[in-house]
C-alpha cells in the first residue's frame, strides 16, 4: 500500500474501542445506503484526546564536489547516497530507521567521513559529486523513493 498513489487521503489510526464503535455504526447502516447519501454519512465520535502535532523533520543533504580538469563541479556525474534517519512514520511500526536502530545512517555519516578526507584534496578527489541524502521516513516510504524524487527535482531544475 505504501508504494501505490491515492488520489484521496489515507489515514491510519490504532484499534480501540471508539474507533470499533464507529466501524460497527458504518457497517449496520451500509444495508441502508443509497447512492444519494452514500458519502454523507455522520458518526459522532468521542474527542478524548487532543491530535499529536507532527514534529518538524526535514530532508538533510549534503554535497561533497569531485574535481575533474576542466570541467565545472556541476557537470560532473553524481552519486547519491541515502539513508534514513528518523524513526517517525504515520504507520510508527512500518518506520524503516527504526527497524535498523539506526545503522544505516551511522554507516552514510562514516562513508561520508571518509570520502572527506579523499576529496580535501585535489589530487584524490573523486571524479564525482557525491551527495548524500538524509530523507525523514516521515516523508518517504522509503531511501529509494526518496533518490527517485531527489532525481526527478534536480533533473528538471537542469
């Protein structure tokens, strides 16, 4: 379900009483429906708790820039590198980081670091840009949707 477009809202919520409540209300007036009322059905449902703000996550990149004789940094082909670094997730137990207990961003941050040390040098710098992104499970599926939209946006911004 994650990886399928909707043109409509999704919304997960945990099973609970008031939320089998409301089920059960929708299910014993579906016989009733008509295709005039189907979309307006109310339910009251309790407000007991107040929603959790979504905390503020955002994509982390950063741009490491190869050098090649002659030719612009941004002519250069580019490897991009992600990983995931937060736990958060509408669906908290499809997270990706927090399946990995964080490993998969320790291992970009210690690649990174290495990579530093070879492009602080002209001499050893890469023939590449290398950039790494650092996508919130928040926003996507997962690193590789994230690469695919990175992609997408820096192919057509030229």
């Amino acid at each position: 379900m994650l990886d399928r477009s909707f043109a409509c809202p999704v919304y997960f919520i945990e099973q609970s009483d008031d939320v089998l409540n409301v089920y059960n209300t929708l299910q014993s007036k579906s016989g009733v429906l008509s295709p005039s009322n189907i979309y307006t059905i109310n339910v009251k449902f309790p407000r007991t708790k107040s929603p959790h703000p979504l905390p503020e996550i955002r994509t982390i990149e950063s741009v490491l820039e190869g050098h090649k004789e002659g030719v612009s940094p941004s002519s250069l082909p580019t490897i991009l590198l992600t990983a995931s670094y937060d736990s958060f997730s509408l669906v908290p137990s499809l997270a990706s980081a927090q399946t990995d207990g964080a490993a998969s961003t320790v291992a970009l941050l210690e690649i990174l670091r290495m990579f530093r040390r070879l492009y602080d040098d002209q001499k050893t710098a890469g023939r590449y840009v290398a950039r790494a992104l650092f996508p919130p499970a928040t926003t996507f599926s997962s690193c590789s949707a994230a690469a695919r939209t990175w992609t997408s946006k820096a192919s057509a911004s030229g």
